[in-house]
C-alpha cells in the first residue's frame, strides 16, 4: 500500500487530499471544519479527516507533498518589491512576518501538524505542475491538453501543455506580472467584491451591462496576441508594490474610483463586468486555439481559479476546437492538493494510470459523511422535531412534494463536496418553475445580492430537452454555462418587460424562470444515478409529479459562511434562516413543527460570519 498526502496552505484555500494506491480516498477544504471561509491557514483538520477516512495514522504515510515551492514564490515576492521599491516598503512590511514564521518553514508546520510521526521527505511541486495535474489525471481521457490559469503561482500565471498515460509535460507558460486571473481580480476588485471571492459575483454581474469598454480595455490594459498571451501596461495597476489593486490611473480611464463595498452597484460596475468577462473569454479562446494547434487533441482539460468562469467554459465547449472539455471540479488552490497528490503517485513513482469512465473524481463527493446515529443524537438533543424514513419509505417523494409547493429545502447527503460548489451533498433545493424562487432564495434564505443567479439541477437524459447541450454532454460539476432551449423561452412583452438594471432578473424569461439568467442562459448541473443516486431519485421523484426534470440547487450556507460541514451545521443554518424544511440522509425537518424558543437569533446567526 502506497499512501499519498498532498496539501495546500497559506494563500486562499487550505485544503488536505489522501490517495491510497491510485484512488482518491478523501479531499477537504480546511474552512470546512474550521467555519471561516477561504481559509488560508495550514489544513490541520483537513490533515485529520483525511487520514481519518483512509483509516491512517501519519506514520503510515509515504509521501506529504505541497503544491508548490515556497521558496520560488519568496523569490518572485523579493525581486517584484526590489523592482518597484521603495513603493512597495508598506506591503513588503505587512507580508514578510508571514513569510518568515510561517511560509519559509514549511516543513517544520507540515512536521507539526501530523504531531512530528511522519519522518519521510517532503516532496514540494510547482504550483501549475499541481493544478495541471489536477485538470488531467482524474480526468476520464488518455491523452489530452491542458490549459491551467490564474493569478500567480511562482511566477507562472498560465500555462499550456499535454497529458498522456501517466505524464503531463508543461511546454509554455506566461509569467508575472502579467495574469488573466490577476487582470479579472482587478475589476472585482474595482467594482466593489471582494478579490478571491468577489469574481464569481463579477461573473453573474456580466449578463446586466453591456461591454463597452472591452476596447479601452485591449487597446489601454493590455496588448493581446494571436495566441492568446499578453503583456499588461502595469502603470494602470498597483497590485505589484501598493495595497490595493488599480492606480490612480486606472481610476481616470474608467470614470472615478472603485465602489465602495455594499454600495449600489451602478450602470458602470455592470458594464465594466460585462467588458471584462468579453475580455476573459476571448482570451480563453486564443489559447485554447492555440493550444489545440500545438497539441492536435480533441480533448482538453482545465484547472487554475479561471478555470471556474463557467461562462467561458460554456464557450469554450461551444466555440473551441476540442470535442471533449473536462474541468477539475477543485479548480482553485484547494485543487492543487489532489494534484499534487496524484503527480507523486504517476509522474515520480511512475504507476501506471487507467482513465476511468465517467472520470476519476468520483463525483467529488469527497469529504465526511456522519453515522445516522450520531445525527439522530443531535437532533434529541437540540429538542428537534423529525420523523426518520427508512429506506424506500417514501422521503423523495414526500420532499418533492413540499418542493412543488413551493418550500426551501436544506438537503445534506452522505459527503460532502470537495471544490467550491454544492453538488447535492450539501445543498440549498427549489422549484425551478416558482418565478419568486430566485428573489426569496437570495433575500430570505442566503442574504446576498438580489442579482446573483441559481444553478439548475438536471436528470442528465433529460438536459437536453431544456438547454444548448447536446444529448450525451455531461456537466456533472456545474462548470458549464449553456443557453435555455428556444422552445422553452417565453415572450417578454407581457411580464415586467419595463425592468431595467438590477431590476432586469425579476422578468419571467422561460419555463424555469428561477434559474434563466437575464442572458437566457444557466449554469448547469447533470445528474445521473451513478454519481449522486440520492439527488437523482429527489429528481425523479419531482419529475414525475410536475413533469419538470430540474430543480434550484444552490450551495448550503448563507452569505460570508462556508458551506455547512456537518449535521449540526446544517441544522443551525435550517433553524437560523427561512429554510422551511430540513433533510438529513433519512431525518426530515419541517420548520413549522420545531421549538420556537430553538430558533437562534438571525443577527446573531449572521454576525457570526463576516461579509463576503
């Protein structure tokens, strides 16, 4: 038995991954456990249930592995402030205690934190050579090209190559400062979100503006080449030596100083989302086209935080040269985790790899699940009121029916998901048919901006009666954005057709109004029997009452708190919001029948968690 335990830390998402032999045993973000979201610090809990789930102590482990090399990146930092210096002596101040007690010590942490019982190497990756591997060697293909992009690693910001059997090889690469993930980062930045975990917020924005300043950004920020690379005219930004993003500079390009968070988002802030995202996709195009013709493949394989713009992903599916696109549902550093692992357990150890069929990520249900016992005794003891549904005793169907009706389920299931998405393990449910769905799911339940848009869930054979895919196209991780069938649209004249801005996403534009974006479009999730067979049979359940296949998925948690972990998570988010009903494995929760005196308070509930 060969154990493999790779990890992330100190940047956005701690994360631990364990492969034993090959197979993904167990992955998990540090956040998970810990309730503060994005955490960077070292993934001491994550490192515990992963050896937990293996069955593991430290001793039995082969080989830690960290997702990248310190050291280059401590390079990179030096020689950015040396160039920009003294500029950048007040950032330089505020890093370098991290760096020196903790990021340049790394093997001592990692020591510490499996209680100094492991005493083999540590073996450290390249950040890219760890989210390459991450996109290619869970992915179902035997060979295949590989496009990873983000912010920074080392020094590399994005890179080409080629995977095949149990080898990738890197070939080119794009270097700081000049960053499609860095570039996204600024306009987060400058339209008010928070960099790291504003950008999805950036993304959904996009469709309410048009983008007029996609010129001024190609012909000012950056000078863009056939094959996709480019070079950023760095006096516009400041995110090389100063504490925030733009410059002065950028500021009078675009007509005043960034928004101030919780603001009203202005015409402005849309447009300059909506330019960006043009931006980003053309980019994503030319190196993908660049990369098929550098590679000859029909399959492609992304990772790195750009890899989560499901938008460009949609095009890339659509647009791009390749006939088969699979992306690490983990794309962010969380992601590096599992990559490295599996680098160790291919590349150096040179086993022999075999794709599985439909991938090898196993769903990504990857992290902890609770023993019903466990969860009934939390349930005693906080005074729950539930009823306990043996198997094939009719809890899908009694869940779809309160759905129909029009309630918020909170629905938790088995494990948890690894990655940034809720894929139905932990996961906030709705009638996709409910045109009010959207508002009182973002306003009651999740208290987040009335813009953002909700996934759909979909039976996979079913996907194609409702959107732009074609009848065998999977999406099982919610990473593909397609356009709502013609035949499914409705006319605008006689619904809120006067809506404009913001207002724009109350307008019932299709059949599944909950989860049409202002653009027609939806960022889908299949699901099949195989992969979550518990989601599937809620689905059909649905399905044959309404004779509608899909439904709202949105993660479970509310604004600024990572997504629940455990049963006694779930229960507190379900008792502090308007969730109406709570499903855990077989335990179903109605809010109407529990102890008003449980109900915690809502402000306190959400003052627990700081603003996202």
């Amino acid at each position: 038995m060969t154990a493999i335990l790779g990890l992330s830390a100190y940047y956005h998402d701690s994360a631990a991954a364990l492969i034993v032999d090959g197979r993904i045993v167990a992955a998990a973000q540090e956040e998970r456990f810990t309730r503060v979201k994005h955490d960077h610090r070292f993934p001491r809990h994550a490192i515990d249930y992963c050896l937990s789930e293996g069955g593991l102590k430290p001793e039995d482990i082969d080989h830690v592995v960290f997702y990248e090399k310190p050291f280059l990146k401590f390079e990179r930092l030096l020689e950015t402030y040396l160039a920009v210096a003294p500029a950048g002596f007040p950032s330089f101040l505020m890093a370098m205690p991290l760096w020196v007690h903790e990021k340049l010590r790394l093997p001592s942490q990692m020591s510490r934190g499996l209680d100094h019982r492991y005493t083999k190497r540590y073996v450290f990756l390249e950040h890219h050579e760890s989210h390459a591997a991450s996109a290619f060697f869970p992915s179902p293909f035997e060979e295949a090209a590989i496009l990873t992009l983000d912010g920074v690693g080392e020094w590399a910001t994005a890179t080409l190559g080629h995977g095949r059997g149990n080898k990738i090889e890197l070939s080119h690469e794009m270097r700081f400062p000049h960053s499609l993930g860095l570039l996204y980062s600024v306009f987060t930045y400058f339209c008010g979100f928070k960099v790291n975990s504003g950008e999805y917020k950036l993304m959904g924005l996009a469709p309410f503006g048009v983008p007029r300043y996609e010129g001024l950004i190609l012909d000012k920020l950056m000078d863009l080449k056939e094959d996709g690379s480019f070079r950023m005219d760095l006096s516009y930004f400041d995110y090389c030596a100063g504490l925030t993003m733009t410059s002065r500079r950028f500021d009078r390009l675009f007509g005043g100083p960034p928004r101030r968070p919780e603001s009203p988002i202005t015409q402005r802030e849309s447009d300059l989302a909506a330019s960006i995202q043009k931006v980003t996709e053309l980019v994503m195009l030319r190196m993908a086209a660049h990369l098929h013709q550098l590679t000859g493949s029909r399959n492609l394989c992304l990772a790195g935080g750009v890899a989560l713009n499901c938008v460009g992903n949609g095009r890339l599916l659509r647009e791009a040269r390749f006939e088969r696109i699979w992306i690490q549902p983990a794309s962010s550093d969380a992601g590096g985790a599992l990559g490295a692992a599996m680098f160790v357990w291919h590349q150096l150890l040179e086993n022999e790899r075999v794709p599985q069929i439909p991938d090898g990520q196993r769903a990504s249900l990857l992290g902890p699940s609770y023993p019903a016992d466990e969860t009934e005794n939390m349930l005693r003891e906080k005074r729950a009121v539930y009823r306990r549904f043996a198997a094939g005793s009719g809890l899908f169907e009694e869940v779809a029916r309160l759905i129909a009706s029009g309630k918020v389920i909170g629905w938790m299931q088995g494990r948890m998901e690894f990655g940034p998405r809720a894929l139905g393990a932990r996961s906030i449910l709705g009638d996709a048919r409910n045109p009010e769905m959207q508002s009182v799911m973002n306003l009651k339940v999740k208290f987040r901006e009335s813009f953002r848009p909700f996934a759909p869930i979909v039976l996979r054979d079913r996907a194609h009666e409702y959107f732009e895919l074609r009848p065998d196209q999977d999406s099982p991780y919610m990473l593909l954005v397609a356009p709502v069938r013609s035949d499914k649209l409705l006319a605008s004249g006689d619904n809120a057709a006067e809506a404009a801005g913001l207002d724009m996403i109350r307008r019932i534009r299709s059949v599944v109004p909950a989860v049409t974006h202002v653009d027609n479009t939806a960022r889908i999730q299949t699901v099949d029997r195989d992969r979550n067979p518990r989601l599937f049979s809620l689905l059909e359940a649905f399905a044959a009452l309404t004779g509608c296949p899909v439904m709202i998925n949105t993660s479970f948690n509310v604004r600024g708190e990572p997504i629940v972990c455990t049963p006694a998570d779930a229960y507190r988010c379900f008792m502090a919001t308007s969730i109406d009903a709570l499903v855990i494995d077989e335990f179903l929760l109605l809010k109407a029948e529990q102890p008003e005196d449980a109900r915690p308070s809502l402000e306190a509930y959400l003052g627990t968690y700081r603003n996202d």
